[in-house]
C-alpha cells in the first residue's frame, strides 16, 4: 500500500516496508527486516487509530504560533527586551523543524493540499530553509537511515566535532539534494531557494534603516548548527541492527521537561502518520510492547 506520505510502501501498521529499488540488494535486506518488526508491534488500528485526530483548535494554535513568534521578535528587540527576544528564533526552530513543519511534511494535520502545501512553504521560510527540500529529504530519511544516501542524517556518521561544524553546511546540502532528486518538487523547492536569497539580501540591504531583519536573519541561520546534533545523533544511532535499534528509546521526566514531551523519535520512526501532539500517548501505548521485546529506554536521573 503506498499512502503518499513516504518515498516506499508501508506495511500493514502504516510504517515503511522498505521497499524502494528492488535492484539494490540492501533495501531487499531492510524491507526484510521491517517486516520483521512488523510482526512484532501492532498495527495502528489496534493501538487506537484516535492518535490520528487533533483537534481542530489545538491545529489552529499549532499553525498559527510560529508567525505569532516572528513580530515578536522585532517588538522586543525594538523595545531592547533583548532576553525575550532572543527566546523568539530559539522556539521558532524548536516548533517549526522539530514540530508543526514536521507535521506538514508528514501530512499528519489533514489539511487541505494545497493548504497544507502552502503552509509548509511560508512556515520554512520565516526560518529561511525551504519546506519541500525539508520534506524530500526527510521522508527519504525515513525510507533509507542508515545508508550513504540519507543525506539528512549524516552526521550520525560523523566524528561529534565534525558534526558540530557541519551543521552550518546542512542546509544547504539539503537544498541541493533535494533539488537534484526531487523533479516533482523541484519549483517549489528553486523557488524556495530563491526566496531564500532574497530575504537574506533584503534583511541586509535593510541594515542602514535597521539592523533587526540582519540579526534576526543571522540568528535563523546560525541556529542551524544544532540540528543535526538534536534531530540526528542524540536520537539515532547508525551502529543499529533494525528499525528497532537503529533510533533510541527514551523516557523519564527529565528528559521530558527537556524536550518538552517531543523525544519520542522511535515511536515517530514506527508511525509516521501520528502527529507530535499525540506523541506522549503513543509512547505510553507502546511500552508494554517495547518491554516484551527487551527495549531497556534511555533516562536522565529519573
């Protein structure tokens, strides 16, 4: 079955089969392996297909925060509240990669297509990333980590110093993989690019005005360097030897607070249909399942 979602079919619990080009011996070796995990989790209708629903004002919220967080930003630096408005590109990255844009990549909010197409676009590029090239690379993460060719996840196999550095690098990496790989989406994803440029050119031709859009531009960009330590190598780990080992379990109240109940990346890996609003409850579906398989998850402190 093929849900549109993801760059391979899914199996019976909505996950990706692994599938893709039947000529390379190691997605025969990984659809295999899927399948196997497969059998041993429940497929989404027994969890609780409910996990798929959000509410429609909890979507509206979601969708609306992260434009709200940009005026802000230039409210409080204009008014030199400048811990607040510091806060701002910080919890925009946060909400916008890690979760609403997220959604929109998975399709997991429902929206209409060409809202949800729209939305994905415009939500990019207040952070000045494009939202297609997100999505290609991402859901071709899903169907292919750990191989050479996921782009996205590269740093998880880099050396942490390495690592640390190439976040600067990659964006535009991604872009530029996408643009090669992704013909369906490629006007959306030049056109994004483009945008890019421009807004990056706009914010500094501005600066004899004011210096605002040139900082809150710089801070966007430079907050980059942290994701793939966040969204690669503390989640996943490349040595693994399936679906179930290959993204790490984590629990706790800690970790929790830390993330701000978003640090559930192996339960996203398994069903990619559930949004991250209802990821919590998704993870407490799933631990009597992961302690019969043996899955010990990772605490801080408690």
């Amino acid at each position: 079955m093929w849900d549109g979602f993801s760059t391979r079919p899914r199996t019976r619990s909505g996950r990706p089969s692994g599938g893709g080009r039947v000529e390379n011996p190691s997605h025969i070796a990984n659809w295999r392996k899927l399948i196997a995990v497969d059998a041993e989790l429940p497929p989404l209708d027994e969890i609780g297909r409910d996990l798929l629903v959000v509410p429609v004002w909890r979507r509206a919220l979601s969708l609306a925060f992260p434009f709200a967080l940009v005026p802000l930003f230039f409210l409080f630096a204009a008014r030199g509240w400048w811990i607040a408005a510091l806060a701002c590109p910080v919890i925009l990255s946060f909400v916008t990669y890690g979760s609403v844009s997220h959604d929109l990549v998975h399709r997991t909010l429902h929206l209409p297509h060409w809202l949800n197409e729209t939305l994905l676009c415009a939500m990019e590029l207040i952070t000045f990333r494009s939202g297609h090239a997100y999505r290609f690379t991402h859901l071709h993460h899903h169907a292919r980590f750990p191989h050479d060719d996921d782009v996205e996840a590269e740093a998880a196999r880099m050396p942490l110093r390495r690592a640390l550095f190439d976040g600067f690098a990659q964006q535009p990496r991604l872009w530029w993989y996408a643009f090669r790989h992704a013909p369906h989406d490629r006007a959306w994803i030049v056109g994004e690019g483009v945008a890019v440029v421009a807004l990056i050119a706009a914010s500094i031709a501005a600066i004899p005005l004011t210096p605002l859009p040139a900082i809150y531009a710089g801070l966007m960009i430079a907050g980059t360097w942290i994701f793939p330590i966040v969204t690669v190598i503390i989640p996943h780990d490349a040595r693994g030897t399936s679906e179930l080992t290959r993204t790490r379990l984590f629990r706790g109240k800690v970790l929790s607070l830390l993330a701000v109940e978003h640090l559930y990346h192996l339960e996203h890996h398994l069903y990619p249909q559930v949004p991250h609003h209802n990821w919590p409850r998704l993870a407490k579906r799933l631990d009597p399942h992961f302690a019969r398989l043996g899955l010990r998850p990772l605490k801080l402190f408690w």
